[in-house]
C-alpha cells in the first residue's frame, strides 16, 4: 500500500511540467523511430514478395553475393542505428530531465 506521502509525491511528479514534457518528448520520439523501422522493414518484405529476382541479383559479373545480402543486412544494421539514437537521446536529454524533474520534487 501507498503511504499518503508517497501518493503526494507521485502527485506532484505528475503535475510537473516537466515531467509532461518528459512523456511528451520520449513518446514521440520512439513512435518515430518505431515507425521508420517499420517502413524499413516493411520495405524490405514488400522487395522480398513482389520483386524476389531483384535481390536475387549478383552485386558483380561473377560475385555469389546477391543484392539480397548487403540489403538485408543494412535492415538488421538500421535497427541497431536507431536503438543508439534512441539510447544517446536518452542519456543527454531525456536523462537531464529526469535529474530535473527529481530535483523539483524532492
């Protein structure tokens, strides 16, 4: 159970503006990164159900390498991409406010 002090704190986190510009901000940006990712990958089967042959072409005369592989390799490698610029925004501003955020309500 909640003591009534610490339903009081929870109030006035809640309250703060900051902490609304929190949500706001982190929200928004990870429903954006969350929507690239799913275009890329969405990309990638749409290339995969409708255009098979093109993947299937060689880089090069020669090569065994098809166009398939360094492109489904940039779909992992895009997804490591955006999980560090999630996690770099995250610790720089979406870490300073929380340290401002804990401040205020101490």
């Amino acid at each position: 159970m909640s003591t009534d002090a610490e339903r009081q704190l929870i109030q006035r986190i809640h309250t703060n503006p900051k902490y609304q510009e929190l949500k706001a901000k982190r929200s928004k940006f990870s429903w954006t990164l969350s929507i690239m990712m799913f275009f890329i990958y969405y990309a990638f089967i749409m290339i995969v159900a409708f255009a098979p042959k093109f993947l299937g072409t060689k880089i090069m005369a020669g090569s065994v390498i098809s166009i398939g592989i360094p492109i489904g390799v940039g779909v992992i490698v895009s997804a490591f991409v955006l999980t560090g610029i999630y996690v770099a925004r995250a610790n720089t501003e979406f870490d300073e406010l929380n340290r401002q955020i804990k401040e205020e309500t101490k």
